[in-house]
C-alpha cells in the first residue's frame, strides 16, 4: 500500500485549481472537469472534488487483489469509476474517511 493522494471538497473546481497552480510553482493538472480535478505539486497528487460527488479523503494505492480482499472483509461494493480505477471508501472516527484504489493494469497514474 502507498500513498496515492488526498482530497479536498470544494465549491468550484476550475477555482480550486487555478489557486492551487498560481499559487505553487511547478503545479501540475493532470485532469480537470467540471465535477473533479487532479494536481500534482512537490510531489504531492491534490485531488479537487464537490460535496455531493466524493468526500473529503487521503487515498493509499493497492493492487487488485489486495483492493478485492479489503472489500470482502469490509462486505463493501467496490466502485469503478469514469478513470477506470476502482476503490472503495472506508469511514473512521469523526470526519476520518479513507479511500482505497486500484489503478487498471498498465495504468502509469
């Protein structure tokens, strides 16, 4: 399991990410729509997300496998999502939630 990236719920994506790229050097967007955004800065993958689409979250990369058998455990539908990647949402004390993805076979993300 690695680090993948967190998420911030926003009101306005396209705002969040020209903040985010005027106000750090280097900042890079790897995708941006009207409902989510991905930047990288420092290292650092930032995603951007609305209130109703996902909740605010870090994320930890697994394998497939890995991905299936956490699920199970939890008795949880693993989502697919439009990227292709699929993970699941694990909620802990007070605002705590997690999020646990698999990138598709091949995928560089």
């Amino acid at each position: 399991m690695i680090f993948d990236h967190i998420a911030h719920q926003v009101p306005d994506i396209a705002e969040a990410v020209a903040w985010q790229t005027a106000t750090i050097p280097g900042a890079t967007v790897l995708h941006q729509d009207d409902s989510w955004a991905l930047v990288e800065a420092g290292g650092l993958k930032t995603a951007y997300v609305l209130p109703d689409e996902h909740p605010a979250h870090v994320a930890y990369r697994v394998d497939d496998a890995t991905l299936e058998a956490l699920a199970a455990q939890r008795g949880t539908t693993i989502a697919t999502h439009r990227d292709a990647t699929r993970s699941i949402y694990i909620e802990g004390p007070g605002t705590i939630c997690l999020e646990i993805i698999a990138y598709p076979a091949g995928s560089a993300a």
